[in-house]
C-alpha cells in the first residue's frame, strides 16, 4: 500500500492589498481546497493596519458554511488584546458551527503589538496570556465556570454551549523564542512554527521543542508540530521571488522577510525544500501561497504535496 502523503493544510485568502475584497475568490476557494484533499483551512491575525485584512473568526465562520469535512485553523490568534469570555463564547460558536473541526492557534504576539490601542495593560504579557487561556478553558470544561487569577476573577459563570470538542478544541501555540516554545511544552495541544521565521530556524525550534516536551513529562510523538511557509511555486524562480518580496513589502513592510523566509521555484525544488522541515519533524504543514491563490493551490495539490511523506 503506498504512503499516504503528510497533511498539508492551506491558507484562506485573506489579504487584497491592491484590490476590493473579493468574496467570490474565498467562496471558489475553500470548497475547492477541501475536494483537493488539504485537511484544513487557516486563517491569520492582523486586526490594526491599512493593508485590508479581514478579521480571523469571522473569516473562518464563514469558511464553516462553505466547508464540511476540512479542519478549521487560526494561525494565530493575539489573545493578549482580547477579551478571553467573549473569545471563549466566539470560539465555541464556531466549533459548533463547524461541527467540531476548529483548531485554536494562539500566540503572544511581538514588541509590536499594540496593547493600548485595545485598552489593555502592557504589564505582564505573559502571564494575561496565560490566564486568557485558562479562563477559555473553564469556560469551556465546567458547567459553571469560577476563576481566580491575576487578571480576571469569577465564581459560578455559566456559558453555553460548550465547544463540540471535548474537552475541548485543540489549542495549537505559535512561538519562536526558547522561553515561548517551552511554555508551548506546558500548556498547549500542539505548536505550529511561525511563517515569518525561516526553515533553518525552524529545525532548530523543532529540536528545542522535542527537548523541553521531554523535560514537561510530554511525549513528543503525540504533540503535533507543524509550520507555517509562505510559498510560491514558478519555473521562472527570480519572478516568484520578486511577487514574494512584494507581498512581503505590502503586508509587512519588509520585503527582505520575503526572501529570507518564503520558499519557491519549480515544483520539484519547492517540495524538496519542504521535505526538509518533515525530516526536521514536521508532521503537518500550512501552505500559505500569497498570491494567485487558485492557480497556486491547484498546483501544489497535484505537483507538490504528493511528493511530501513523513520519513
């Protein structure tokens, strides 16, 4: 029986930088991408600037009503400006609309995120955020919630429905830096490598990652690691890599990132280039293509990720 290949998950159309928000493109693509065998469907966070970005939970509701059998993902959502009782009740929505195919990516953002802008307090990033996450959780898991912590308090708050997934929906970590990819160890389902870090920085994040779930007491085997590339799959490579750096100069306004971190060429080169985050343990990818996503899907559902097995 031959090798089923790695699950790949894609990107949602989510940017239109130089054009009006095309509805039509996201209705034509997630339904598609679901019939090409990609087994979810993610979205990212970018609630502030002027490149037009839609917001993350609304985007994926509406990905729900287009899809029925594809896993539904945030790559990931900044819970530091967020309200956790609103985001728990958000989420849960969502993961019984779904049916129970949400996956909630969380992170704790960089130095750029702009807390006061959201009215809250810059003090103590990390432990708001994991305190957001715990109150997500008891909201989740008991029938009424009570929470005593730092930043929120409660007793006997109820909230339904719960989530579909029981306990609840798996919650994957973003983190790139050893002190948030250790905290990934202790309090996450699973951990996706960033998309704006390179491969070589992921297979060292990768080790790390094995390093410290082994000194959590977690067995790494059964915690799913998986990574974010921006890609672009073109025989003409200096074409592909100058559409990289101009999305990359549009969305980040850093189109050196573009090059430093994105993957493309022909097809071929493209898929060995991703066999070298499988072997460095990758066990899931997300496919993100930023431009001519149609085109771009199609060919990577026929000429890349059937070449993509686990070792």
């Amino acid at each position: 029986m031959a090798q089923a290949h790695l699950p790949c998950g894609i990107s949602i159309p989510q940017s239109f930088p130089n054009s009006s928000i095309d509805v039509d493109l996201i209705r034509a693509f997630a339904p598609r991408a679901e019939a090409l065998g990609f087994d979810s469907l993610w979205v990212s966070e970018n609630i502030l600037g002027a490149n037009p970005v839609l917001e993350s939970v609304a985007l994926l509701t509406y990905t729900a009503a287009l899809t029925t059998r594809a896993r539904l993902g945030t790559s990931v959502l900044l819970t530091v400006v967020r309200n956790p009782v609103l985001m728990a009740k958000s989420l849960a929505t969502l993961d019984q609309l779904s049916r129970g195919r949400l996956t909630v990516g969380i992170g704790i953002g960089g130095a750029r995120v702009q807390e006061p802008v959201f009215g809250v307090t810059t003090a103590r990033r990390p432990r708001r955020f994991i305190e957001g996450l715990q109150v997500m959780k008891a909201l989740w898991t008991q029938q009424k919630a009570t929470f005593e912590g730092e930043f929120w308090n409660f007793k006997d708050v109820a909230m339904e429905p719960k989530p579909v997934q029981k306990p609840h929906p798996p919650v994957w970590f973003g983190a790139s830096e050893p002190i948030a990819l250790k905290r990934a160890a202790r309090y996450g389902d699973g951990w996706m490598g960033a998309g704006a870090t390179s491969s070589a920085d992921f297979v060292k994040q990768a080790a790390l990652m094995r390093q410290f779930l082994e000194e959590a007491g977690r067995d790494p085997a059964t915690f799913p690691i998986s990574k974010r590339v921006y890609l672009a799959v073109d025989t003409d490579r200096a074409r592909a890599e100058r559409r990289l750096r101009e999305y990359f100069g549009g969305r980040y306004a850093n189109s050196d990132r573009g090059s430093r971190v994105a993957v493309w060429g022909a097809a071929t080169e493209v898929a060995e280039q991703l066999r070298e985050l499988i072997t460095a343990g990758a066990g899931h990818l997300l496919l993100n293509p930023v431009f001519d996503h149609m085109e771009q899907m199609e060919i990577l559902a026929d000429a890349v990720v059937p070449h993509l097995r686990q070792p």
